[in-house]
C-alpha cells in the first residue's frame, strides 16, 4: 500500500511539474500558442483549465502525503533503545584516583 501511494504521488509530482511549466506568469504559456481563429477553446478558457488543473493536482498532493503517512506501518516501540542497551552494558569505570606524592621534591641550590 505504502509503495502504491508514493507512486501516486510521484506520477502527481511529474504532471504538477509539467502543467506549472506550461503556464506562463504574465497569462501567455500554453495559451499563446492558440491565439488563430479555429481554436478549441479560448485564451482565457485554456489559462482557466491550466489553474484549476494546478489546484486540483496540488490538493491531490497534499492528500496523498498526508495519506502515506497513515498508510506506513508503525513499529511497536520499544522502551530501550539499542543506544540505550549499550549503555547499560558498559563496564563500570575505574574510580582510582592517582596518588598524590606525600612529599613535594624541592629544588636543591
């Protein structure tokens, strides 16, 4: 299920891609390429198209995010870490502290 939904939402990441570089920022783009008389639909049609198309793929992102991560197994968690075990594990450390000599050595002149 998990391998289904990223697939879904790298095929939406593709066409999402695909349709913003078909827009033009100042409203040309794809829409300036039917500016002849027979066309199939209008300039303002086409630019209508290309943005509810961009909402619609933006909105089907965000779902199927949000969906992958309801979709993931969860892992039973366990309390310890493996960190946590190799702490606890370590040998206790040597305490010792260095003797200090019971006479300081002085200089003889």
């Amino acid at each position: 299920m998990g391998t289904f939904i990223t697939i879904l939402i790298l095929i939406t990441c593709l066409i999402l891609v695909l349709v913003v570089l078909i827009q033009n920022p100042k409203g040309g783009g794809l829409s300036s390429e039917f500016s002849s008389s027979n066309q199939f639909m209008g300039v303002r049609k086409t630019a209508d198209f290309l943005e509810k198309t961009t909402w619609t793929l933006a909105v089907i992102l965000l779902s199927l995010s949000i969906l992958s991560n309801f979709s993931k197994p969860t892992e039973i968690a366990d309390e310890s870490s493996a960190i946590q075990e190799q702490i606890d594990n370590l040998p206790e450390p040597i305490q010792q502290v260095p003797q200090m000599p019971e006479q300081i050595p002085t200089p003889k002149q």
